[in-house]
C-alpha cells in the first residue's frame, strides 16, 4: 500500500482509505492503474464528499490529466 496509512484521514468529511493502490489483479472488466477504496460512515456522507465544493474543485484540477472512476456502493455492514 505504498507510504500511506490504510486509516489516513483526509480534510473535510474524512473518509477511512481502505486500500491505496498496492498489488491488484485485474480478473474481469475495465483495467485502471491506480485505486482507491474509501470508507464512509454511511452511503449519504460519500455523496456529500462528492457533491462537496473540495472534491468538486480536486475532479475539476484532475480533468484532462487523468481518468477516474468513481463508484458509491452501499456497505453491508461491520
């Protein structure tokens, strides 16, 4: 997982960062060069991470330079 604690906090909302690029297999469907997983504390606070001005204002910086899926899957639960 690279230098980065798999519990970084980021500003703002502060999602959990499960997993920060590291090994992967790509098994089945589109191949991408760089993951991340993000945990949130519920499916409506992912939204409004991104809906928020901060990320809206990173994915404008990202635009051009990079590709990047971003996917909201509700958790079953821990």
């Amino acid at each position: 997982m690279g230098n980065h604690n798999s519990r970084s906090r980021r500003r703002g909302i502060n999602p959990d960062i499960l997993a920060w690029s590291g090994q992967y297999a790509n098994l089945e469907g589109e191949s991408h060069e760089k993951h991340v997983i993000f945990e949130f504390p519920s499916f409506a606070e992912a939204r409004r991470f991104y809906d928020s001005p901060a990320y809206q204002q990173a994915r404008a910086l990202r635009a051009g330079a990079a590709q990047a899926t971003f996917v909201l899957v509700e958790g079953a639960g821990r």
